[in-house]
C-alpha cells in the first residue's frame, strides 16, 4: 500500500482502537520515518482540537430554564379538577356577586384581569397571524385594538412571530408571541389598567409578569418562568418600564 | 417503561451540559444552544415513551437534539444568515473565545452540514464509532468514513487561519 493510502487510514484511526485492526498502519508507521512524523503532528493536533473542544462556556440559567418549560408542560397535562369540587366554590361566587352590588366594582375588575391573564399562561390562544414581518404583524394588531400600530420605545428592540386577538376585562387586547424567547409574550390592553403592578395569581401558574401603562394602553410581559429569569430577559431587550 | 416526572428531573440535571455543549458547537451561538437544548428536553419529556432502554437515554437525547436542530433550520431558513465573523461582536462571545476556540468555529462552520455534528460528537463527546452510530441512526462504515473525510477538512481549515483568528493570536501575544 502506498503512504497515501495509509494517510487515509490515519484520518480515520482514533486513541484507543483495536490494536488488530491498525496493525498494518502501526508496522507501516514503525518503517516509514516521513510517516510517522506526519502522523506525530496530525496525532498533537488533533488532541490540540479535542482540548479546545472541551472548552463549552457556562450558561448558569439554563437549568433553571429547563425546569420552567418543563413545569409548564406539566401543568398543562394535569388532570383537570373535578366538576364536584366546584361546588366549594358556590359560597365563594355568591359572595362575588353580593361584593357587586356592594359596589366592589374596580376591584372585582382587577380580579377579573388578574384570573384572564393567568388563564391566558396555561391555556394562550393560539396565533390568529404567524408572521416574521414585524409592521404586518403590528398592523394587524393596531388593528384589533382600534388604534395605531406603534409601539413605546422600551419595546422597540423586541420582535414577534405570532398574533391573536382576546378580550381582557371587556377590553380589546392582543398577545404577541415573541420571536426569539418562546417563554415570553407580550399583551397589549386597549385601556389604562389600575391596580398594583403585580398580578398575584398569574404566579401560581409558574408564571412571572411585568406590568406598565403609557397612559393609554396597558402592556404585560407574561413569561413562562421565574421572575429572575423575566428580569434577565427584559434588561437583555432593554424592556425598562 | 415509566419513565417518571423525578427520572427525568435527574436526566436534565445529568445531561444538560452535555447537550448543551453539543449544540453549542454544532450551531456556533450560545444563544442557539441554550434555546436548542430547550426545545430537546422538552419534546423530550412529551416522547418520553419512545425511549426503549433507559441505558440508551443520552444516544435517544442527541437524536432528538438533532430533530429539533432540523426543525430550528427549517424555521430560521428565510432568516439572513449571519456569519461567525459577524456573530464574535456579539458581547457574550468576545471575551471568552480563545484564538483555537475562534479558528475552530470557523472551520466548523465551513464543514458539510453532515459532517459537523459527527465531528462534535467525536472530539467533544469522544463517543465511539459505534455510539455516534447509534445516535444518528447511520451505518457504522458511513459513520467511519464521514467521519475521516471530515477530521481531513477539519484539520486543512485549522491550518489555514482567517485574519480574525490571526489578529486574535496577536491580541493574546
């Protein structure tokens, strides 16, 4: 066999191969010197790309990030409750209702927004528009929220894939599906929201949010994980609200 | 099998970095891998029944892995595609790349699509012929022989730096 032939063989030998089968390329390398220098340095080489191979930069939330989308899912998959159980809530409902004619107005809104927007984490609405494009996407979304299509300019380094239109608290409102972090999403109000800035039970579904108004609409930031990993996210998008 | 909710909370505790590391280098972004590694565990954790020999879990993880890489190609196709010259300004990779890590990306990134993610698997997992076989559901010849035609390119690219790599060495001198 030629040198050429055997250099081909050297690709494809590997540290710790049977010694059987490279026998020919051993007895080969152990009579050819030129040989046996080329293999020398392809041998220092390849051990030089190994150990750079070795070399993988530590991205510390990403188990974390793991676990959230994993809790999600499970979440989703959960058997729901039963029926009988709701009866438990029927004092609870008819408390509700006398608080409105008590004139419990604003707050049974609140609470209202907060349930619809933790509904909207375990079960989102699925896009009405899928789009790359982002003036479409925000054309059709100015358009279900009867308005123009801008947006303020903390949000002016985010860019979405998807659309829908919804209803929060009688008031229009889209959720924009991010394009690059599938954990997050952003809903648009057609309404000043008052309230705290925290929608307490959108945290027991796993969820974080971050709540801002411009004065005329309401913006939240709905993501699937923890409110550490949210803050990541927006100080990475320059989301300051 | 049943493959239970705490196996394989353990599985992502053992194997995270592993996949991680793979796609790494086999998409070139750290951003990429994080979101690749993601989406793997997540489908999964929906296929986990697909799984036939809990022995085989990490083989059964890089072919989902892959899967999910195809799927992310095929979303990101109409994306314009970004060099790795243009991605080392990218402030999270600057500081980190050592001039072997930066040559090393550029070469991988110029390898044959079916060439690179056995070459990452090789030299980063150091799985066997037979493994790396296994993971990407080939024949172990054409595993051998891609894989020869491979290492040859690989190490023809590492010995022909590009001037980002040569100005990376004269910043480290």
């Amino acid at each position: 066999m030629s040198c050429e032939v055997y250099k081909s063989e050297m690709y494809a030998w590997r540290p710790g191969d049977d010694l059987s089968d490279s026998k020919p390329l051993l007895d080969h390398l152990a009579t050819c010197p030129e040989c046996a220098e080329w293999f020398a340095n392809f041998s220092a080489s390849d051990e030089r790309i190994r150990q750079t191979f070795s070399v993988v930069p530590e991205s510390p939330s990403l188990e974390a990030k793991i676990f959230a989308g994993l809790a999600y899912e499970r979440l989703q998959r959960a058997p729901r409750k039963s029926i009988w159980r709701n009866w438990f809530l029927l004092p609870i409902v008819a408390s509700l209702l006398l608080g409105v004619t008590l004139g419990f107005g604003p707050w049974l809104q609140e609470a209202r927004l907060s349930r619809q927007v933790a509904t909207l984490l375990s079960q989102p609405p699925s896009a009405e528009i899928n789009s790359n494009d982002q003036k479409q996407l925000l054309a059709w979304s100015a358009g279900a929220l009867s308005g123009d299509a801008g947006l303020p300019p903390e949000l002016s380094r985010v860019e979405f894939r998807g659309a829908s239109s919804l209803k929060v608290a009688s008031h229009n409102a889209v959720l924009l599906k991010m394009k690059n972090e599938q954990r997050a999403s952003l809903l648009i109000i057609d309404a000043r929201l008052t309230g705290e800035n925290t929608i307490k039970s959108f945290h027991e579904t796993a969820g974080s949010d971050s709540r801002w108004s411009d004065g005329r609409r309401t913006y939240v930031l709905l993501f699937q994980g923890s409110e550490q990993d949210m803050h990541a996210y927006m100080y990475q998008m320059g989301i300051v609200t | 099998m049943q493959i239970t909710d705490q196996m394989f909370n353990d599985w992502v505790r053992q194997h995270q970095r592993f996949l991680f590391g793979i796609a790494y280098w086999w998409t070139g972004s750290r951003t990429d891998a994080e979101e690749l590694t993601q989406e793997a565990f997540l489908q999964a954790y929906r296929s986990r029944s697909s799984l036939r020999d809990v022995e085989l879990v990490k083989g059964w993880l890089v072919g989902i892995l892959r899967h999910c890489h195809s799927q992310m190609r095929r979303r990101t196709k109409s994306r314009e595609e970004v060099s790795f010259d243009e991605m080392l300004y990218e402030p999270e990779s600057r500081p980190t790349l050592s001039a072997d890590a930066l040559a090393l990306h550029q070469s991988l990134e110029k390898l044959e699509e079916r060439h690179r993610l056995p070459v990452v698997l090789f030299y980063f997992q150091d799985l066997s012929y037979r493994e790396i076989a296994e993971a990407l559901e080939l024949p172990i010849g054409t595993v051998m022989s891609r894989l020869a035609r491979a290492r040859q390119q690989l190490h023809g690219l590492m010995k022909a730096p590009t001037k980002l790599v040569l100005m990376k060495k004269a910043e480290s001198l």
